[in-house]
C-alpha cells in the first residue's frame, strides 16, 4: 500500500502545469491615406475633357454651320478660344449649347466647367462668378446700338425718342443694363434669346433692340428690314471686352485660363479669329440657333412620372443569379 502511494505522488509530482495562453497582440487597422482631392484642372486633365456652356445665338461670336453635324457645327470666335484653352490644357473640348440664361445656371451649379458666350463684366457677374482677365475679339463687339426698323430710321435719333416705348434686351447681359441706365423712361422688353428679339422687333412688339455692334451687323445682313438706330450706347472702359466665367471659387482654373488669353493675346491671335469669324458668318450655311431650355416644372413633372415606372420595373424584374464562382464563395 506505501508502495502504491509513493507511485502514485511520484506521478503527481511529474505532471507540469500548462503555460498561461499569451493573449493575441490586438490587431488594429493600418491607418487608410486619404487621396488628396483634385483641384478643378487636375480634374479636368483626369477627365480629358473641358466642358464649355454657350449660347450660339450670337454671330459672330458664337453660332452654327448648318453645313456640319455633333460639336463641329458649333463655330465663331468663341469657340475658337474655347479650343485654344483645351489645347493649352491638354484636353477635347465639348461644347454644350444652351440659352444665355442657362449658361450662367450652368455656372453657379458647377455643371460645365465654363462659359464662353460673349460675356462682357459686370459687378453682378464679378460678385457671382470667377471672371477671367478681358480678351478682345474686336471693336465691333464693344460698341452697344440700338437695332430699329428701318422705316422708322429718322423717327427714332436720341434716347428721349424711346421714352414710354418698348426696348428689348437679352435677359442677365450688359444690354439689359444699358438700357436701364442709359434709357431710364424706356419701358424693358427682357427676352431669352436674340432671335426671339428680332422677330419681336419687326412684328412690332417692341421699337428697338439693343445688342452688340458686331452681332447687329450680321442681324442686319440677314434682315435687310432693320437698321442701327445712329444714337449709341456710351460704353464704360471696363465693359469695353470680354470676359471668360467660371464657378466662384475656382481659383486654379482662373489662373490657368489667365495663362492661356495672355498667351493669345501676346501671339496676335485676336484679330485672325475674329476676322475668320466674320468670313464664316457671312457663308449661306451660317445660321444662329435660339436654344429653349426646358422648364423647371416641366422636368420636374418627367422625372416624377418616371420614377414610378422605373420602380415597377425593378419590382417586376426576376433577381439575376450569382455567377457560379461567387456563389461558391458564398457558400463557402
């Protein structure tokens, strides 16, 4: 019995206790680089492409060669500078047409990357906007006239003569401001589109139409029935070119396009812009295009109506199946 006892405190004595579990290193995540946001050029550059809004209504500046189709129908020195700038870029340039109006909208919602659409300054658009240094297409485009019948050629001489009457403007643009500061007892006519305006003028809806010189020349060319009313506006130094408007804010890209109209300027490109402009504005397939953008309710009431349809669809539509290898690790 003693023997069995010393056997078996032998055997207790033998066993070793087990090593206390080491508790497992806490695992925490590797810290995640955040990716620097792009600024609006390196944006642009990633993308390829330079959005452009204008409103090709305004010859010759900005309109349309019937004879072409897709953006190379979009012509005028406008578009020409909107080329320069994506080359400078590196970049396509898409243009994307719309009214004068819109083009503005475009801008503030940061939808296109720019507007070039014969924009002079102004301390509204400076208050709004990124405005980009002047460029200058041309005299003709910083005279402001008055666009009348040409029966009523000797009717209608000084500003006192359009007192009470109806004087159209292109809404949101310098010749609305005229008109208001330089025509105080006219009555403005605001209309959304330039063609608009002369039709309104020759059905006698309105007594005159203020516009750019350069774009009442080509008007008068295609509508022999109208004149240039020989008072003008007296145009500010400061409303004398044009500026390039962008969404406010965009500092990089302002600075960028500043780069590119110097460079412009410094090569003399102005002026054979302008001059092909005008030879290509003066062709039969030379035509400027009012843009009606769709109302707001309108779009709206689209949108409403689809949206229960597209959801019946997805209701409808049987679940796809998984691919054979997904659902494999799936199930695994």
């Amino acid at each position: 019995m003693l023997a069995m006892v010393m056997v078996l405190g032998l055997a207790a004595c033998g066993q070793t206790a087990a090593p206390a579990a080491t508790p497992a290193p806490s695992e925490e995540p590797a810290p995640v680089e955040e990716t620097p946001e792009l600024n609006e050029v390196d944006a642009i550059k990633a993308a390829g492409v330079l959005t452009v809004a204008l409103s090709p209504d305004f010859s010759p500046m900005e309109f349309v060669d019937s004879s072409k189709e897709g953006q190379d129908q979009y012509v005028g020195f406008d578009v020409t500078l909107a080329k320069y700038i994506a080359d400078y870029l590196g970049v396509k340039l898409e243009i994307q047409a719309m009214s004068f109006d819109a083009c503005q909208t475009a801008v503030a919602l940061d939808a296109v990357d720019m507007s070039i659409s014969g924009y002079s300054w102004t301390e509204t658009r400076a208050e709004n906007f990124a405005l980009s240094d002047y460029y200058y297409a041309g005299e003709n485009e910083t005279a402001q006239v008055l666009l009348i019948r040409a029966a009523d050629a000797e009717k209608y001489t000084k500003p006192e003569d359009f007192d009470g009457l109806d004087v159209g403007a292109q809404n949101a643009s310098l010749q609305m401001q005229l008109v208001t500061e330089q025509l105080p007892n006219a009555k403005l006519y605001t209309i959304g589109e330039i063609g608009v305006g002369v039709l309104e003028l020759q059905s006698g809806n309105i007594e005159a139409l203020a516009v750019a010189d350069g774009n009442g020349t080509q008007i008068i060319a295609n509508n022999p029935d109208l004149v240039k009313c020989e008072w003008q506006f007296d145009v500010k130094a400061e409303y004398e070119a044009n500026v390039i408007m962008m969404h406010k804010g965009e500092d990089a890209l302002l600075t960028v396009v500043n780069e590119a109209l110097a460079k412009a300027y410094e090569g003399g490109m102005y002026g054979p812009w302008y001059d092909e402009a005008l030879e290509i504005a003066a062709s039969a397939s030379a035509i400027e295009v009012s843009i009606e953008d769709e109302p707001a309710e309108e779009a709206a009431e689209e949108a409403a109506e689809e949206a229960p349809a597209e959801e019946a669809a997805a209701e409808e539509a049987p679940a796809e199946e998984a691919p054979a290898e997904e659902s494999a690790e799936a199930a695994g």
